[in-house]
C-alpha cells in the first residue's frame, strides 16, 4: 500500500497521469501545493473517483480554495477526498508501506 505525493499541476507536469497509470487498487493519493488545482476539472474529477484521495488543507486554504471543493464535494456523488493536515499528512505517510512524490 503506497501513499503518492503529488506535488505538481496536472496542467504542466505528467506525475499524476503516471502515477494513475501505476497505482494500485489499495494505494492512495495526496495531492498538495499546485496538484490541488486539479480537483477544479471535471476531467480530473472523474479520473479520481475510484481512488483513496487525500488533499492537503494549508494548500488549499493558500490558494483560496475551500469554498469552491466544498461545492464540488458536495454536488459531486461519484468522487469524494479527505482535507487533511500536517499532522494528518504524517499519520498517513505511517500508515502506508512506503511514500512515492511525485
């Protein structure tokens, strides 16, 4: 079971069409810093949906997004994430066999 860290936009880097291309069925995905934009696209809404998705709370507070994945959690019936913290973010990096950033 692996934890895959992405970091980058899905707009200008490949690392989160890859590591969806690899991933196992038990694995997860965090997505932090600029990756968290990706959840604003139907696109990356629906490539997400059978997976166990994490996305780091300060990035999306940093980048104003709160109000905006609320919505789309909300309306959105087929995908689904956990907001998480630091603390959070450690815990399952533990919790998981190994970390992969991307």
């Amino acid at each position: 079971m692996i934890l895959h860290h992405i970091q980058t936009s899905a707009m200008t880097d490949d690392a989160l069409t890859t590591c969806l291309r690899y991933m196992h069925p038990t694995d997860s995905v965090l997505l932090s810093s600029d990756a968290v934009n990706c959840l604003l696209q139907t696109q990356w809404q629906q490539a997400l949906t059978d997976v166990k998705l994490f996305v780091l709370q300060d990035d999306v507070v940093a980048r104003g997004l709160v109000d905006r994945l609320m919505i789309i959690f909300a309306n959105n019936t087929t995908s689904s994430f956990d907001i998480i913290d630091y603390s959070q973010f450690v815990e399952q990096s533990l919790l998981h066999d190994k970390v992969i950033t991307w």
